[in-house]
C-alpha cells in the first residue's frame, strides 16, 4: 500500500535533526488517527514559527523585530560580548543567569571536514564590533568540542590586536559535548569560572 502524501510526508520530517523514517512515520500515523484540529494547529504554528521570528541584525539571535530584546537592552553590559555557535545557545547561557552582556552567533564553528570555513561563519561581523572599542572581555562559548576549539583558537589569533580579554568556558561542561546537553548547574559554573584565552 502506498500513499504519495504519505511519503512526502515521511520525506520531510526525516530532514528534522533527530527524527529517522520510523519516527517520522509513527508521528504521520499519530496526526491521521488524531483529531483533525491538532494537525491545522500544528501546521499553523510552523508557519508562524518560519514566517515571524527571523535573526537579529546585530548579534544574530532570534527576534521578531529587528533588534532582540538582548540587543535593545540597555541595562546589560556593554563591556562583555559573548560568542557561540548557534542562535539556541543564547537561550542555554541565558537561562543560567550568569552572564549579563550582549551576543554574537557565529552560525556554526569551523569544520574543513563538513565544508564549513571562515567565510561561511559571521567573523566579519564579529569583528566590526569589536573595532568598536567598547567590549572589554570576549567570552567565547563555543562548543567543546574540535571544532568548536579550533573556533574559538582562530577567534584569538585572528582578533588578538585589539585590547579585549578572551576567555573560554572552564572544565565541567564535558569535551567533545555541546551546550545543549549540559545540566544548567554545570553551565552556570562553566560560565562563572570561565578561564582566560591566551593567542598562539
């Protein structure tokens, strides 16, 4: 028996991080046998979701206006940006309440192996802020992982002629892991300890 709606379907989903064939199917067999008002309101919400939230201009988190609610605050620090790889991070390092200055998403970390280089990440922009002369202290939470370790080395070297501090997030959150699989205990030390990053 086949459904060509089905398989679009299937096909789809499979692309979602997380989600192989059989769970795509067994969400598309839940959705058929369920009401039919939780799929409109499912498909809604993604709609919504793509349609209205976008990055921010200046740090690259998600808004949905121009600026982030971060960005627009003028109580944070201005002396402190901090650095990470993806757009979720900020809600990771946010929910710990250790950290009160601004951000920079660089979009990815660097990953010759997956065709991911300088180009492709947002270094440009990172150091447009940083010519600024306002941050003091560049705390780079990328990944702990190789790739996220080479980032945050080429964020040193390349950046290391202006007067900022560099710092890294301290042991704890585990090698070769993301931020995302870090308890929110061991992230808040990570980020209160953080140590400092001296240029090769």
């Amino acid at each position: 028996m086949y459904f060509k709606e089905l398989d679009s379907f299937i096909r789809s989903f499979t692309k979602l991080p997380g989600i192989g064939e059989k769970s795509a199917r067994r969400i598309a067999f839940f959705l058929l046998k369920s009401d039919k008002q939780l799929a409109h309101e499912l498909s809604q919400n993604i709609k919504q979701l793509v349609e209205r939230i976008h990055f921010c201009k200046t740090c690259g988190g998600f808004t949905t206006s121009e600026i982030c609610d971060i960005c627009s605050d003028p109580t944070r620090n201005a002396e402190l940006l901090c650095v990470v790889e993806e757009p979720s991070d900020i809600f990771l390092i946010e929910n710990t309440g250790e950290f009160r200055g601004y951000y920079h998403v660089l979009m990815g970390a660097l990953s010759p192996i997956d065709g991911v280089g300088i180009e492709d990440l947002r270094f440009k922009e990172l150091e447009a802020r940083l010519q600024l002369g306002v941050i003091k202290e560049c705390f780079i939470a990328t990944n702990p992982t190789l790739e996220g370790d080479a980032t945050a080395d080429y964020i040193v070297r390349s950046f290391k002629k202006y007067p900022v501090k560099f710092t890294r997030l301290s042991h704890g959150v585990l090698t070769g892991s993301s931020l995302e699989f870090s308890d929110k205990y061991t992230l808040s030390l990570s980020i209160r300890n953080r140590r400092p990053l001296i240029g090769a």
